[in-house]
C-alpha cells in the first residue's frame, strides 16, 4: 500500500506542475482492462499522455531510466485508445515525468514520443 501511495503523491506533484505551467488535466489514473495512463493533460491544442516515475533517491537511476520500449509501447496503445474512445484526432506526445526527492520536490518531464 506504501508503494501504491508514494506513486499517487509522485502523480499528485507532476499534475500540480503541469497545472502551473499552463496545463489542463483530462483524466488521471485513466484505465481499461489492458493499459493505464497515469496522466492525461491538453495545452495549446496537443493532447499529453503523461507516465510518471518516482525515485526517493538517483542512486540507482533515475526515473527516465525504468521507461523502457515495452512500456513505450504501452502507453503509445493507451494513447490510441484513449483517443479514440474520447474522440480525439488532433496533435498528442507521450511525456515521462520523473520525480524525485523523499517529499517528491524534483520534477522533469521530456517529451519521447
């Protein structure tokens, strides 16, 4: 439950920065049966599909580091999906937000798709 917590204040403060910086949150936690998008924003007409990582420290990496192809993959199918269930044909980028720090202060965010 630990895990599942710290994952959620992690989501909590890439939105909260993606709010500041002009961003309008769609969903969050977005779900089907096969995939899940952590983060769904909008900003200047372009749709973000947002996966977020959270590392308490850089010792072993960081969070961009545990974005792999198969999860590329993953979120690019959940994208589609989402676009498609929501009706959306316009411009949309996969962003990995990492967070860092014990109170989740440090985010980036880069585009990989």
């Amino acid at each position: 439950m630990a895990r599942v917590s710290t994952g959620l204040t992690a989501e909590t403060a890439v939105a909260e920065f993606l709010k500041q910086s002009g961003y309008e949150i769609l969903d969050r936690n977005w779900k089907t049966k096969v995939c899940e998008i952590d983060i769904v924003a909008c900003r200047s007409r372009t749709v973000f599909f947002i996966e977020v990582k959270y590392r308490s420290s850089l010792r072993q990496g960081g969070g961009f580091e545990y974005i792999l192809a198969r999860k590329l993959k993953q979120m690019e199918f959940a994208a589609k999906i989402w676009n498609q269930r929501h009706g959306w044909d316009g411009d949309w980028r996969l962003v990995a937000a990492a967070v860092s720090g014990p109170d989740h202060q440090s985010v980036d965010l880069i585009e990989i798709f």
